[in-house]
C-alpha cells in the first residue's frame, strides 16, 4: 500500500513513530470490514462510508429499500467493536423519555425517605441503532438529534454526559410514506453522511442467498474497543490537510447554493437551497478519514470526491423544476463533481 509524504500526524512522548501509528489505524480498518464481511455481502462503499463517519467522529444515516441489510450491517459493527450497543426501534408512540431516560420515584435504602433516581435510557451506549427514524414524531426525533448534537443529557436540571465514543446510526425507509415524519432540514443537517444502500449485483445476492438458507452461522469477532476508536478519531482530527484541499471542499458546498457565483448551471436550475459551512467542515474530515484508512498522511482531491455525495445530498433540497423534470438530488451532484475543479 503505498504512502504520500510522512508529515507527522500524531507523536506523544515516548510513542512509536507515526508510519507505525498509520499502520495500526489502516490494520485495525481492514481487520473491521474482514469481520464485517463475514456476514455482509458486497456494499464496499457503503462499508467505507459508514466507518470513515465513525471515525471522524459524526453520525450516520443509511438509506434504502427493505431487505438490503440496513440494520445487519449495524449490528454486525457493533458485534465486532468491544463497546455498548443499544438498538432503538422508533415507533409513531415513542416518547422522549424513552430513547434519554427518566427520573423515577424510590426509597432512599439508608433515610426510607422517597427520592428521585434517574433511569437511563437506551441512548446512553457507545453505538446506537435508531431503526427506522422517520417512524416517530418529530418530539422524539429532536430529543435524540439534542443527544447527538451535544453528546449529553439533561433531566430535571441534572446533566448527563454520554459514553465516549457515542455514535449514532441512523436507518428509514424512502418509499413507504403512510405513518412516517420526515426529518426537517435542520435536523438532517446534524447527520455527517446519507449512505444510500441501493440493490445488490446479481453474484453478490446469489451468496446472499446461499448464506442465509445453509443454516451456516458465521460468527464474527470483536477486534476493536472504544479506546482504540477515540485514539483513531485523535489522530484524523489531528491529520495535516492542505489548504488547496480545504478550498475544493468550500468550492463544492458553494456550488450547491443557487444564485451563488460558483453554481453550477444544474444548481441553479434545481436546487432550492445548496449546503452550509457545516458541509464543508465534514468533507474536510471524512476525505482525512478515508486518506488515513487507505494507508496516506495527508487527504487529496480523490477522497474528497468520493466523499463528496455522501455529505451534501441530505443538505440540498431540489425544487418544482426537478421534481417536474425527474432529476434526483445525486444527478445534480454528479455534475457538480464533475465540473467543480480543484484548485491549483
């Protein structure tokens, strides 16, 4: 695996040199996605996608059809990652205090006098399923996105702060509408990537089939723990990046807001609104991320593109003009990438 110019990343006294911190961060990626494979077939990018937002520290939310392994591939992260794992089935009755925790009345064991004690709540783990989001009212949808946003609780004036590292995999269903509450834009924008799962080539879904009815179990094994996962989000916050890198991300989040100067045609024509300064922050740390898995120092043009769509598309909102013409918010970004030029 070939490795760009050895700018240091990470050094504390007394550690390894960084090509050693490097190669742990890429072994402990490939050793994540061997286990993860074992049960899911295919959906590389995806997989990708989905551990690169982990690791630079933001929340994900997984789109698709039923049946392509939304919520298996979840769940096998967090069987092979030795942290808490708490799956929320999102339900149009759940309350709030469902998904944060609640105070709850008890007899103090030493005065006999009642007392509150404050019961936590399936958000307090490390990784959280929220299956089917878009399922419950926005009342309980904004008490996770608070959760998320601020990584801490508060309850009757008392502050909870939440388990490190604390992400949120989020998965809903785009085509079944009946009983569902579509996320708002300012609550999509605190997602840091939309990974679509789309349907699988037909080899992949003839090993699906083969390994879900041989009665085989493969089993897969933890081989990461929180500690490991906080110090690889250390060293992709710390990551140098150029500043002609930090500029394409700008260029692209610009070119998405119509009437902007730097719109493109496509843009203008069916956007109703482009993405903010948020996007380009996350681009910048999702093309380190994935520069640091694939074994380089330094992120490039290619990682921000192919992180580019995974960023923007839930932070673009189409209008009548595309709607009316049939153009999807990833046809208009697929022109952006390609006329977008990076700078020199």
């Amino acid at each position: 695996m070939q490795r760009s110019e050895k700018a240091p990343v990470v050094r504390r006294d007394g550690e390894t040199s960084e090509e050693a911190v490097l190669n742990k961060l890429v072994q402990g990626y490939l050793n994540l996605t061997r286990e993860i494979h074992k049960v899911v077939v295919g959906q590389d990018e995806v997989i990708e996608s989905v551990l690169c937002c982990m690791l630079a520290g933001g929340h994900c939310l997984v789109q698709g059809v039923p049946g392509l392994a939304k919520t298996l591939l979840v769940t096998s992260l967090s069987r092979v990652l030795r942290m808490t794992f708490n799956r929320i089935q999102f339900t149009p009755d759940l309350m709030p205090s469902d998904i944060t925790g609640t105070d709850i009345i008890q007899q103090d064991p030493k005065t006999m006098q009642p007392c509150y004690n404050f019961v936590r709540g399936p958000i307090f783990a490390h990784v959280v399923l929220a299956d089917e989001i878009n399922r419950t009212p926005p009342k309980t949808q904004a008490a996770l996105l608070q959760a998320m946003q601020e990584r801490q609780v508060t309850t009757s004036g008392t502050t909870y702060e939440l388990p490190k590292p604390f992400f949120v995999l989020a998965t809903q269903n785009p085509i079944e509408q009946e009983g569902t509450y579509n996320l708002p834009e300012a609550a999509l924008d605190r997602f840091m990537f939309m990974t679509h799962i789309d349907y699988p080539p037909l080899d992949d879904e003839c090993d699906i089939v083969k390994r879900t009815t041989t009665g085989k179990d493969n089993g897969v094994e933890p081989v990461l723990d929180a500690k490991h996962i906080l110090r690889f989000q250390e060293i992709v916050r710390r990551a140098p990046v150029t500043d002609a890198v930090i500029k394409y991300c700008v260029y692209l989040a610009r070119a998405t807001r119509p009437e902007d100067p730097m719109a493109t045609d496509m843009a203008d024509q069916y956007f109703k609104w482009g993405a903010g300064p948020r996007a380009s922050q996350f681009m910048t740390l999702a093309a380190k991320a994935r520069a640091l898995i694939h074994g380089r120092v330094t992120a490039g043009h290619e990682d921000v593109k192919a992180m580019c769509k995974a960023v923007l598309r839930h932070r673009v909102t189409v209008n009548f003009n595309a709607e009316a013409d049939g153009i999807a918010a990833d046809t208009v970004l697929d022109d952006l990438i390609d006329r977008v030029q990076p700078p020199k």
